[in-house]
C-alpha cells in the first residue's frame, strides 16, 4: 500500500521530517504492518535488484556502483566494529570518516525496514530529538540497534540518481 503525505515544513525542516511524516502515516493507516520500504524519489534502478530487495526477509542496506564524490554521493560503511555508517556533507563539500572502516560503498538510497516496531521507536525519538536533521538520522538510528544478522546489504546493477533533466 503507498501512503501518500505532505510535509508543509519543506522549506524549514530537513528531508528527515518528510520521512518522519511518512513512517507515521504509514502506522497511522496500515494496520499490522509487517515492513516499510523506503526510497529517494528521484532514482532509476534495474527491475531485477529492486525486485531481490522487496523479496528480501532481513532488513535492508542498498548500495550502487557510482564513484564516490563527495560533492553528491552519500556513503555508506562499515566501521571496525561491524556497523553500518552514514556520511554526507549537507552543503556537498568534502566528507570526512573519522573512524577506521572495513568497506565503503556509495548508498543505493533505498531501505528495507523489516522491525516495525524498533522503525516505530526510532521515528518518535527522532522527532523528539533530531527533527531539522535529514532521513539518514531515522536511517541511522533504525541500523543501530539491529545485529548483523538482520540486516543485508543489497546492490543495484544499474542505477541512476536523476537529480537534472539530463538524467532522465
């Protein structure tokens, strides 16, 4: 089922009260919902990865092939304890990792979340504490508190961020 919601607060807040109001709404009218899939609005991917993970039974993390550039990627990696990281620069200047990491990957900007109520948790704490921060503090705060075992990290054989009409 797709929920359709309007952030009136765009223009003040970041893109993580957009995905806040839309986690909400998709618990205020979905009843028993057993996951939420949630993707940037403006990509193209190949039908064959997006299809591996909705059939996907863990939580996911998705990555794509793109270099990395700090002036538009947002990256995703794995720090020497085992956890999954974000880093981007909202002014798209140059990223800085301040911890050893064990693989970096550019992020694929989609995400399965398949504990709706640690999803649940998350959302009302961020909008208690984090809400002019952007989509990767629900995201990041989700991943967290999951164990490595329930999380798989998927990625897109093509994909296309289409930020400009050249990209389309």
């Amino acid at each position: 089922k797709i929920v359709s919601v309007e952030n009136t607060h765009f223009s003040d807040l970041s893109s993580g009260y957009s995905l806040y109001l839309g986690i909400k709404a998709a618990f205020d009218e979905v009843s028993n919902m057993s996951e939420i899939f949630f993707a940037e609005g403006d990509l193209d991917v190949d039908e064959a990865s997006f299809q591996k993970i909705l059939s996907c039974e863990k939580s996911v993390i998705t990555y794509n092939r793109e270099t990395i550039c700090s002036d538009k990627s947002v990256v995703v990696y794995q720090n020497e304890s085992n956890r999954y990281c974000y880093a981007f620069n909202r002014a798209h200047g140059l990223l800085k990792i301040n911890e050893p990491f064990k693989a970096i990957w550019n992020s694929g900007q989609m995400w399965k979340f398949t504990n709706t109520e640690l999803l649940k948790k998350v959302n009302d704490f961020f909008y208690e504490h984090y809400i002019s921060e952007s989509n990767l503090s629900i995201i990041q705060g989700y991943f967290d508190e999951l164990s490595l075992e329930e999380i798989e990290v998927l990625g897109f054989s093509r994909w296309v961020n289409c930020n400009t009409r050249a990209d389309y």
